[in-house]
C-alpha cells in the first residue's frame, strides 16, 4: 500500500514537472518571449526535521526525528476556479505515514463570495487552518488540544462558503460550512478513548451532518488585530442505528491575533491566542474490569483547551543578525473531562530561540516543559528540548 | 447549554446568512460610480498591505522569490486560505508582480 502510495506520488511529480515545463507557450511575434497558458500549475508545500531530546522522572529519549515533507500542489484553471491539495508524508514509529491534509476545489463567485467543496481545513479558529504548517508555526510543537486526540477539529470533507468584506478601515470575513462532522469513539476498539470525538469520519458513520463557521473582524485599518469566533454542531455523533447514534456535540472557539511593528520596542510583536471548547452529549460506556465484569459509566463529557503565544522579532535592529533572530514563548493548557478514561489536567510551557534564515526557513531551538495530571501517559512532568529546521516550498 | 447553543449557533446562522446575501447580491453595477466624486482618502500602496497581511500569519514573501505567474497562482490559492478581501490580494499581487 504503501509501496503503491510512493509510486503515485513519483507519477505525479513527474507529471507535475512536465506539467511546468509545460506552462508556457512560445508567441510567434517574439521568439524570445513566452506568454503564461491560461492554466497554471504549482507545486509547493514544506518539510521540517530536527532533533527531539525528551526527560521524564520515568525515562529520557532522544531521536532525529521528522524529515516530514508535505507537498502542496495548485491547479488554478482560472481566476476564480481553483484545486488545491496537501500531502503528508511523515516518519513515525518506523514506518513511513501518507496523509491527505486537504484535496478541495474551490470557485470565487464574486469579490465576497467564495464555495469550496471537498476535504478543507477547517476554520475552527485559526491555528489549524493558518498557523500550523512547521514553517509557520513559530515552535516545533503544537499546542496541547490540537492534532492527535485533540479536540480542535482540523479538517472535514464537505462543502463551504466564504468571504471577506472591506468596511472602509476594518474588515469582515466569514465562513459556513457542512462536514460529514465526527464520530464518536464508543470504546468497543479502544476503551480507554471511551467518549472522544474523531474527526477523521471520511465515509459518514450516520446521517448527521456537522454545521460550523467563523466569523473575523480585524477592526483597524492596518489589519494589525483579529478576533473571531467560531461554532461546530451536530445532532449525531454516534454510528447508525447505535445507542449513540443521537449524541450531539457543539464546539466553540474564540481566537485571537495582534501583529504589529512597534518603532519604540525596535520589531515587530506577535501575538496569539485561541480557546476551544467541547461539549459532547452525555451517554453509557462500557467499562471492562480484568476480571471480565461489565460496569456501565458516564461523566459530564466536557473539554477545553487554550494556548497564547507571544514573539518579538528586532527587525528594526541595526544588527543584520540580530534582525533573524525571533523570541517566542507559549503557554498552553488541556482539560479533558472528570471521570472519563482519557482525564486530564495538562499545563505546557514553550521557549523558543529562532532564526530566521529567509522569509520561508527557520531554525528553532526551543524549551518545553509539560506538567499533566492523568492522560495516555498517566502525568507527570515531561521536559523536552528541540531542535527542528522548517523550510517552506 | 441546550439554550446557549441554540442562541448562539441561531446567531451565527443568522449573521451568516445576511453575509451570504449581502455577497451574492454584491454586483459591480450596484456601486455608484465615483469619478466624479473627490476621493479624499490616501489609498494604501500593495507594498503596504504585503507588510501588513502577509504578516499576521508569517512573514512577508520576498517577492523575487516567484514569477509573475507563480505569484497569480498563489494569490489565488492566498485569498481563500487566509480569507483575504478581494482588494488586498489585488494589491499585493500587482506590488509582488512588479517588485520580483
């Protein structure tokens, strides 16, 4: 499968490759000069390594990992119809992982109207859909609630309208959308998930659809800030014609961005920050004693989770080096519900040192230290120090 | 919470869909024409705005690095991802096209 998926991916970079040299069309009148065919191709994307240094009171580890590469290739047909889509290919656990991030098609109506249809990220916030890529995100790690076991959806597959409006100074952008929405994990493969949310539902466990969007507002003239708010609902999470099967959950996340050069502090200053909020309907699970006792039991199956960031670039230091280097610290938190088998308290801190070496590759050195009470690896402290090089394509 | 959600979701359904109608009725011939009309505000050059929007997610592009159908491209794909007005892709778009 795996073997499969490569050689796909090879026919399709070759394809890409002749596609390029392709794109253009030699104009009679000047030999010399070509002019661009109406349909253009690209492929671009991004990849990150590094080194991953990890201490607990338990055990300490260290590995290279990552050599992630994640190609975006962009079919633009005109100037309002475009395909665009994301792989991912990852190292882990000694095997090599392909992910389809986002595979979408998407047509610009008018100057304030935008449908897109297929798998997209989603705009539950922004971090997912803006700022996670490696050579975006200003540390090597995610904050805690997002990615695996998260409770930030990040993609779905379905369709979506979007748009912006210019209100003479401040601006406006929205976006609804329908999704196949998630499924819930009952226990019956994995009982210690008993009760969280997957959003990788591709083929839909049932007829409920999940209905979301966002709203931003950038109120100053100078886009400099940004709020939004964003809701997720569904009537079913559960399987087709299962106890679950009329489970509902709403999601909310609120977001936050201020970015600025400010002349007395010499750079430019960074800040972010989102909170998401989980609630999925109360319901029965199944408990497994060893000694082969059944014991229902349910909690009030609510999670949340926060992260701000905060950076600060010296570009208008007098120092060419110095104008590379960027400061980021984060502060992260994760509470998933009391009484439920993935209960957890997690606190994270993160430090990082980066360097700029051009506007699309970064070195970063950071500091993590991570305090959790619960979760998959029982609590406790896990400090970690990373080195990872990211490179947009 | 029932009540929360129903408030806040009907909210969003709502703002939604006077934002929806609002942008399919949002025709060039609905302006008024304004050449006869003194525009007193100083527009913002493309260089501006690149340093301005591009930021707020990562940093600004050095416009060397593509070409002019390279950046068609990308600002397309840019517009959606970011949700970008219609104005500041124009904008940025013609400043990286003349600056790479």
């Amino acid at each position: 499968m795996k073997k499969t998926a490569l050689i796909l991916t090879i026919l399709v970079l070759c394809v890409a490759v002749n596609a390029q040299n392709n794109n253009f069309e030699m104009n009679n009148n000047s030999p010399t000069t070509v002019k661009p065919s109406k349909t253009q191709f690209m492929v671009r994307g991004y990849g990150h390594t590094g080194l991953n240094s990890l201490k607990s009171k338990e055990e300490k580890e260290s590995s290279f990992v990552g050599s992630a590469f994640a190609p975006i290739f962009l079919f633009k047909h005109s100037d309002k119809l475009m395909f665009e889509a994301e792989l991912e290919f990852v190292l882990e656990g000694n095997e090599l992982e392909v992910g389809l991030e986002y595979a979408d098609v998407m047509y610009v109506v008018n100057k304030n109207l935008t449908l897109r249809a297929g798998k997209f990220l989603l705009p539950f916030g922004t971090f997912m859909e803006r700022l996670h890529p490696a050579w975006i995100n200003r540390l090597p790690t995610r904050p805690l609630g997002f990615g695996h076991d998260g409770i930030a959806p990040a993609s779905g597959i379905g369709f979506e309208i979007r748009g912006a409006f210019d209100l003479g100074g401040p601006k406006l952008n929205y976006s609804a959308y329908a999704t196949n929405g998630p499924r819930l994990k009952d226990g019956s493969i994995e009982p210690e998930e008993a009760g969280l949310l997957s959003f990788n539902n591709y083929e839909d466990n049932n007829n409920s659809k999940a209905f979301g969007g966002r709203l931003g507002f950038l109120p100053f003239s100078d886009s400099s800030a940004e709020i939004g708010f964003s809701g997720y609902t569904t009537n079913g999470v559960g399987k087709k014609d299962s106890a679950y099967e009329n489970v509902g959950a709403f999601l909310y996340a609120i977001d936050f961005s201020f970015v600025k050069q400010i002349p007395a502090l010499n750079g430019i200053i960074d800040i972010k920050g989102q909170y998401n909020n989980s609630k999925v309907d109360n319901a029965f699970y199944v408990e497994m004693h060893e000694d082969g006792d059944e014991e229902e039991y349910t909690f009030n199956n609510r999670s949340n989770s926060f992260y701000t960031q905060l950076s600060y670039r010296p570009t208008m230091a007098d120092s060419d080096f110095l104008k590379k280097i960027e400061l980021v610290g984060r502060f992260s938190n994760f509470n998933a519900p009391e009484g439920a088998e993935w209960e957890e308290q997690s606190d994270q801190y993160a430090f990082s040192v980066n360097y700029w070496m051009s506007w699309r590759s970064v070195v970063k050195i950071a500091y993590q230290t991570t305090n959790s009470i619960g979760g998959h690896d029982g609590g406790g402290t896990i400090n970690g120090l990373f080195i990872h090089w990211a490179i947009g394509l | 919470m029932k009540n929360l959600q129903t408030i806040l979701i009907g909210l969003l359904a709502l703002f939604t869909f006077i934002l929806t109608f609002t942008a399919c009725s949002a025709t060039k011939n609905k302006y008024v024409n304004i050449d006869d009309k003194v525009e007193l505000k100083i527009e913002k050059s493309g260089a501006q705005y690149w340093g301005e929007t591009c930021n707020r997610c990562h940093l600004a592009p050095s416009p060397a690095d593509y070409n002019d159908t390279d950046w068609e491209t990308i600002s397309l794909h840019m517009r959606v991802r970011a949700n970008l007005t219609e104005k500041e892709i124009k904008k940025i778009e013609t400043f990286l096209k003349s600056a790479n």
